[in-house]
C-alpha cells in the first residue's frame, strides 16, 4: 500500500463536542494558525446536538439555549474564528507519536500536528458494561442512543419504560421519553437520594411524576423480541419485583471515550479514566492535550466548553515554543471521592478552568468540610456551602490549594 | 432471486436440508454441487441465527476429541477443509493456538495422557510446557499455574462469516433458501405420520412434504440438521432414538483495549470435576471469557444469567485478574444441542429417504464441511443419485469483519473508489456505511438489526449502539433488503411453490 497523504495543520482537535468546538473557536480567533477539527459524527456539536431541552450556554455563553442551538451556535462561532471543521472524519489510530490515522469519504490520510487536543468526550456505559443479564430484547437504550433516535432520526421509542440512574442525564432522558410519547413509569436508583441537583430532582418528582426507587438496582432485563419487564431488587431488603416495561434506558455511568488516548500510550488517571493533567490540560505526552469530559465524566456542556478555552492558551504558548511545564504535584481523591480532575499542579501553571478543581463523590454530604493534606500536614480545611452529591460532579475552589508546596509530596482531598 | 437450472420444475426439490445453521448450510452446498434440487429450510428469519452463533468460535484440530469416534475423524479433516475454505472465501482465521494452562497438581497429571490423546487423534504438534513458558506467552495469566500443554494449531474463526458464506455459496450453486420455514409436520412417502400407510411411495410418488409455517414443502429426500429441534424433528418422522438437552452457555466479552493481554487461546485441562472456562481472543480483536455449561429445559432461553455471571467471574477472577479490572462489551448465552450419545448422530434410513445429522456440539463449527461430505456418501449408500456438475460457480468472496486483515475503512484504494467506504457510522467497530449497505443488498441481506451485527459488526462493540444505534437502524432502514421475503415483522406469508415459480 503507498502512504496515505498527509496534512500539517497547526492544532488537530479530535472531536467536535462543546470542549472541542470552543477550543477550535479561540485557537483559530488567537492566530493558532490552521485548526483543524475531527469531528466523526455528520455534524459537529456532540451530545447537545440530541439533547432538545434547555439550560444550556448558562456559564460559557451566559445565556440558556437548547442543546440543538448551543451545538448549532459553537458550530457556526468555531467556523466564523476560521477552524477547519471536518465531520465524518474519524481518527482510527496513530502512525506515530504526533501522526493521526484518519478516514473520512475525502479519503485516508494522515494528519501531524504541532499541538493535538483530545477531546472526545464520554458515554454512557450499555447495560452489558453494568454486567446485568437476562434476556436480550430490543428497546434497552443508553440515555445517547435514545435522544439519537427521538431527536435526529424521528423514531418512535416504547409506552412505558424503566430509567435505570439518577443522574443530571436521567432527567434528560426522562424528558425526551414523554416528548416522545412514553411514559417513565420507574426511576432505579442505587443511591439512598436521587442524584443530581436537587431542584430538578424536585422537579421531576412533581413536574414529570417519575416515581424513583432509591437503593434499588435492577438485576435482569426480561423479554424475548420486545422488553416486557425488568427485575428490580431492593439493595437492603434483597426484595425482588418486576416492573412491566417495553422500553429500559440505562442513563449516565460515564466512561470517557479514552480509546485514541490508550492507544497513544498516553498515561489515564486511575479514578477517572481519562488521560491524567496537570492544570494546564496538558496530557502525558508534550504536544497532547486534553479537555471537556473526557477529563471529568460528565460534567454539564458549558464546563467542557470552558475546559476548551482555558486548553487553548497552553496550546498557544505550545506553540510559539514557549511552554516549559516545571516539575508538579499529584493531586489524590481520598474516599468517599473516587476521582479529582486534574491531578497535577505545577507551580508555573495557572489555575484549573474556572478556578475549580472537579472531583466526584460515593457519599453525599450537605455541608461537605474539605480537607488537602500534604506530607501528613493539613494545607486546608474549608466547609462548602454547596452540597457533595453522588452522580454529579462535586466542584471546589482551587484556591483551597494556595498553600500546597510544589516541591512536597502528594496532595490528598477529602472529607472531614 | 433469480431462477436457476436448480429449480424443480414440479415443486418437489430433490433434497430437502432442513436447518440453516453451519451444518446444514455445508450439507446445501455440498448437495448442490451435484446435479439435484436442493432447497435449505431455515425456521428463524436468518441463517446461522441458532446455536451457530454463540459458540467459542474455535477452528480446532481435534486434539481432544475421543478416539476413533466418528466425531474425531470429521473434527480432524473439518479442520483442513474449513482452513483451505476460509482462504478461499475471506472467512476471517487467526493462527493463535492454545495452551491447555494446569492449575493443580491434578490437572499437571493428566497433561501427558492429553498428549497422547491428541496423537491418537492424528495431531502431533502439542507439547508439554512448564510454567515458566506457559507465563512467557501469557503473561497476564493469574498466578499458581503449574504448567500446560501447547496446541500450536487451534485457531480463532469467524463463525459467523463461516455460516454466511457456506449458505451463500449454496445458494449460488442453486439452493433454494427457505427462511421462516418451521417445520411443524412431516408427511412421509412410506406413510409414516401421513393418514397412509400403504408402505413405500405412500403417495406414490415417494415424496416428503413438510408442513412448514411458510407453506408445504416437498421433497424426495430430507436431511435434518435441526440443531436444538432435530429429535423433535426425527419423531415426526417416526423414531424416538435420542433426546435434546439444551446447554446454556453464558459469555463474557471484554473491551478491544484487553486484546494485547491474551494473544492465544486459554484452554482449561478437561478433569473428573468437569471442564472449566476458556479465555480467548476473538476475531473481531477482543477477548472472550466463558462458558459456562447449564442444562436447560427450555429450548428458547438464551438469556443469560446471575449465577452464569458471578461463575464467569470468579473463574476469570484467577485466570486473568487484570483482564476483569477492564470493561465488558458484551455477554451472550448460546444453547448448544447436547445428546445423550457420547458421538455424533448421522444416519440414514434409506427407507424413508431421511437422514438425521445429531448431536452435533460445539465442534460441528470446524467439522462441517467434512459432516457435509458423510452426509453426500451415506446419501448415495442409501440411493440418492448424485453427479458432481462441471458447472460449480466459484465460492463467494466474504466482507471482511475480522481484525487480522485491512477492513474497508483502512483501505485508501477502496474508499476513492467509493466514499461510502470512508464514512464510518458504528466507530467503535469501525463499520463503513458501504458495509452496512452491501449487508443489506447482499445475496443473503441482512434483515434485521441482528442479522446486520452478524454481517458487519455493527453495533457490537463497545458503546453497544450509544453513539451509532440510531444512525444505524436509519441507514439500514433505507437499505432495506427486498428479496421478495418482506420486512419485519411482516412474515414471508409466500409458499415455497410460489416463489419457486416467481
């Protein structure tokens, strides 16, 4: 086979999502030069694109707009900076350390950067990646998969359907069941409380009249040709029901969608799953960056937009030659946190996007007192007034970490 | 479809196949290598769509088959015969091998008699190992294994493409695929199970008709390759000589990334407290966990279960530790037709111009074809005329849905030639909306999201249809195939004799 052609643009941005698009947007509006978006989907914008309810745009754009018009609003501001958006364009693979494998209709070809920012978002895991067994009938769907169907493809789903999570994205699918015609007849949710924020949460119960069953998990999935029920069992009492349902929607569980980071050999984060960063959203390897939920599995869309354009100043600084990451600390999630996002802090750097550093908690917890210790002394301790809450990101100031010592040991987060 | 010399001009097909798994799939093709009618009666919607698609998907040598049974003989020459097949035709095979690993001091004792085993069966190539090589290939290997033995030739094999394929070159050669044909009664020609019995010819004519759901069908000659149905089947017909059990098997598959932690197969040492679970790597670049062995009663549950999950896991649990730390793509439970018949069960009644192919376990994936071919001989022992045509069209050229070569979505060539090929909709398996196409404009097109899986490997991986599901479904839907069998759930309502004579 004769070598594919190969493309030199400036940045290489892999995905399209809001991370990627508001990245793209600032790069090429700052004179990066050649930005060059991959977007595989057959239109860029990621998740928002399918979601069709409000309350995005609030912190990036500061205004609230439906996923469709954010999506459509990131495309057209990323294209009018001059990025080069190229959808059905998919990165397969790496020919070298800093050379993508692309196919697209255009062709196979190969695309080297000068700098190449991963931002390729998460998914939700299916139910066989939640291991629950049972029959294998149609209509069990991700919370993606379903708004993909109702949203862009006009299909129909089920009559009354069981959704499994009680994340900020279980609401979603909720929302999307009723436009569509079925009724959320169930919320399981493993958690003592429903998860996500506790207005909406207020608002589903009242507004939509989703009953939820709290420490409640589902333990098979009944129905041969079309889903006729789910098997639910109560995490205390090991009581065990059936709920007649056609349609099941397994919801958030976030994965990152780190495959082409894996690949790469660029170095994951243990708690998260993603590539491990510093700050600056610099990745393993110089030259590779990462931001929006591929990071921080998930946050809302306007936080990964954010992380597109704190990403873009290093990538700059990357460019002219002038960035020279100094030796860091590693950031540790102590129990009940399972993941901090990121976990390098380097004293030349500059603070996390948006000032906060991410972190996702097993406990909830009202009044959560926060604590860094480094080397067995306590650097902060500070009572937030925003709640820790299972099933959504738990965000803090990273000013909580002015009196970390960059040539210390690591820096543990917890509570109490 | 289009007519063929094959085609009987007074509706009754010289030969009846009646199930459209791999087994039955090779019989047709075989059969229609010679100058009859052959029509291939498949009760599902899709062939391979039974127990030959949720199998180990192992191409095996034979090595540890018993002895001079029936079953040794065709596992052992199957396996040339599907190797040289697979080339032909593009069915994807990996070389990988195996190491039976010993866990136990046990299982360390019975390597040698394993060896001998596999020599009696014709196969010369294992070897007896140490642990210190065993980890030198399977690094990832849990720790306490004791030693093992090699088998250098077992091999990795698409079974799915491997159905498709033998059902397809059938097909061309002149088959006339039945699908959504159950056969719910039989009308022998020597009266068995007809209001008749005035001995051969029952009708006169010696023809069987096989009341199907789709209409009746009628041949001289019936073979049955019913897989999970066959006793049933074969007391239609008027004998009672085995009994089906259903054997669950459940299946774990692990995410692409676990594929550099298994590169050959992991074969448990066979001891008097039963066969344990195997870890492979699979065509498709992940790796498989599994199966377990349940007897069932019903014949239809292939779902999986609790106690299948939990078993799979504290098995993997010590086999491979590290491969449990990663995700699960995806699990399955297969049935397998086990019998209570320690061979296979082939046999004629040349009376009743009836031949019964039973009891044909996991293995009947590598024997097939040479099944096939002891199927053509104790035909013609028992008085079916067959002569091999000059006419036999080349076999097909299968898609490619295996790891080991280039697929469409790497090939430059290809997709200048046609962008299709460069427009992936299912990332995560990096299906090609020109595959997906072509699955559905195929000789045997896809007809429903799982015969699309089997063909292209949509949907299959990872995301399990979260990114491409709808795309998918949308792309298929305006591909749909119309071959004259209809859509779903719409059943092909057309007797056989109709389409015969469309």
């Amino acid at each position: 086979m004769t070598q594919p052609p190969l493309i030199t643009p400036d940045v290489l941005i892999i995905g399209g999502g809001p991370a990627g698009l508001t990245a793209a947007a600032e790069l090429a509006g700052r004179g990066a030069g050649h930005v060059l978006v991959a977007d595989r989907e057959q239109d860029a914008g990621g998740i928002p694109r399918h979601s069709d309810h409000t309350g995005y745009g609030l912190r990036d754009l500061r205004r609230v707009m439906t996923g469709p018009a954010y999506a459509r609003h990131l495309v057209r501001r990323a294209t009018e900076a001059g990025a080069d958006i190229r959808t059905r364009t998919m990165v397969t693979g790496w020919a070298d350390e800093h050379t993508a494998e692309v196919t697209s209709p255009e062709g196979r070809y190969h695309v080297r950067a000068r700098a190449t920012v991963l931002a390729t978002g998460a998914r939700e895991r299916p139910r066989t990646a939640r291991r629950v067994p049972g029959d294998r009938p149609h209509g069990v769907y991700t919370t993606g998969q379903l708004q993909n169907l109702v949203h862009l493809h006009h299909q129909p789903v089920g009559k009354r359907a069981v959704i499994v999570g009680g994340e900020l994205v279980s609401w979603s699918a909720a929302v999307t069941l009723r436009e569509a015609g079925c009724t959320p007849a169930l919320m399981v949710s493993q958690y003592p409380k429903a998860e996500s924020y506790g207005a909406f949460t207020l608002a589903g119960r009242t507004v939509l009249g989703v009953p939820v069953a709290t420490r409640t998990r589902v333990t098979r999935v009944i129905g041969k040709g079309r889903c006729q029920a789910v098997e639910i069992e109560h995490l205390d009492t090991g009581l065990r029901r059936r709920v007649a349902c056609d349609t099941v929607v397994f919801t958030g569980d976030w994965i990152p969608d780190h495959e082409l980071a894996r690949s790469a050999g660029i170095t994951l984060d243990e708690g998260t799953l993603g590539p491990l960063t510093d700050t600056a959203l610099r990745t393993s390897r110089p030259g590779v960056f990462a931001a929006g939920n591929l990071l921080h599995p998930v946050d809302t869309a306007d936080v990964a937009a954010l992380d597109g354009r704190h990403v873009a100043g290093r990538v700059l600084a990357h460019l002219d030659g002038a960035d020279r990451p100094a030796p860091g600390v590693r950031l540790i999630a102590d129990a009940p946190f399972r993941w901090v996002a990121p976990q390098i802090l380097r004293p030349s750097d500059p603070a996390p996007a948006r000032g906060r550093l991410l972190l996702w908690t097993d406990e909830f917890a009202r009044f959560p007192k926060v604590t860094i210790r480094q080397d067995g002394r306590t650097v902060a301790r500070r009572t937030l007034s925003w709640p820790a809450a299972p099933g959504r990101v738990f965000r803090i100031p990273s000013t909580l970490l002015a009196g970390v010592s960059p040539t210390g040991g690591p820096v543990h987060i917890g509570l109490g | 479809m289009t007519a063929t010399p094959h085609r009987p001009h007074d509706g009754v097909f010289d030969v009846a196949v009646i199930g459209g798994g791999i087994v039955g799939a090779a019989i047709a093709r075989e059969l229609s290598g010679h100058d009859v009618s052959v029509a291939l009666l498949e009760a599902r919607d899709d062939v391979g769509d039974g127990t030959s698609k949720a199998n180990t998907a192992i191409l095996h040598t034979g090595f540890d088959a018993k002895p001079g049974t029936l079953e040794s003989r065709l596992v052992a020459r199957g396996y040339h015969l599907l190797s040289a097949y697979a080339e032909e035709t593009g069915i994807p095979v990996e070389h990988t091998g195996a190491v039976l690993v010993a866990w136990n001091d046990e299982e360390l004792a019975a390597l040698p008699a394993l060896k001998e085993k596999a020599e009696a069966n014709g196969y010369a190539h294992c070897r007896i190992v140490g642990a210190d090589e065993v980890y030198g290939v399977l690094p990832h290997l849990g720790e306490g294994a004791l030693g093992g033995l090699t088998v250098p030739d077992e091999s990795i094999i698409c079974t799915w493409t491997t159905n498709l394929a033998l059902a397809t070159d059938a097909q061309r050669r002149g088959t006339t695929v039945l699908l959504r044909h159950a056969v719910t009664g039989v009308d022998t020609g020597d009266g068995v199970g007809a209001d008749t019995a005035d001995g051969y010819g029952g009708g006169g004519d010696g023809v069987t008709t096989l009341h199907t759901s789709a209409g009746d069908v009628r041949a001289r000659w019936v073979v049955n390759a019913a897989g999970l149905g066959a006793d049933h089947l074969d007391r239609l017909f008027g004998h009672d000589r085995f009994t089906v059990t259903p054997r669950r098997g459940e299946l774990f598959v692990f995410d692409k990334l676990t594929r550099p932690l298994v590169d050959k197969i992991v074969l448990p040492v066979p001891t008097s407290r039963g066969k344990g679970v195997l870890i492979s790597p699979t065509i498709y670049g992940n790796v498989m966990l599994g199966p377990t062995a349940e007897d069932l009663t019903d014949r239809t549950d292939t779902g999986t279960s609790e106690d299948g999950f939990d078993f799979l896991l504290t098995k993997g649990e010590r086999l491979m530790p590290r491969l449990l730390a990663e995700e699960v793509t995806a699990s399955y439970a297969g049935l397998r037709a086990a019998i209570d018949h320690p061979d296979y069960l082939i046999e004629a009644d040349p009376a009743q111009r009836y031949l019964l192919v039973g009891g044909i376990r996991s293995t009947g994936l590598t024997a097939g074809i040479a099944i096939a071919e002891h199927v053509r001989t104790l035909l013609e022992e028992a008085g079916l005329k067959l002569r091999p045509r000059g006419d036999v069209p080349e076999p097909p050229r299968m898609p490619n849905i295996g790891e080991a070569a280039p697929r469409p979505y790497e090939d430059a060539e290809l997709i200048a030639r046609d962008p299709a090929y460069g427009t992936v909709v299912c990332f995560c398996e990096r299906v090609t909306e020109g595959e997906i196409r072509d699955a559905c404009h195929a000789p045997l097109p896809a007809r429903t999201p799982e015969g699309l899986r089997r063909r292209t490997r949509a949907m299959n991986g990872r995301c399990q249809g979260f990114y491409c599901g709808a795309a998918v479904a949308a792309l298929s839907a305006r591909h749909h195939p119309d071959d004259g069998c209809g859509s779903r759930p719409a059943p092909c309502g057309r007797p056989a004799q109709h389409k015969d004579n469309r």
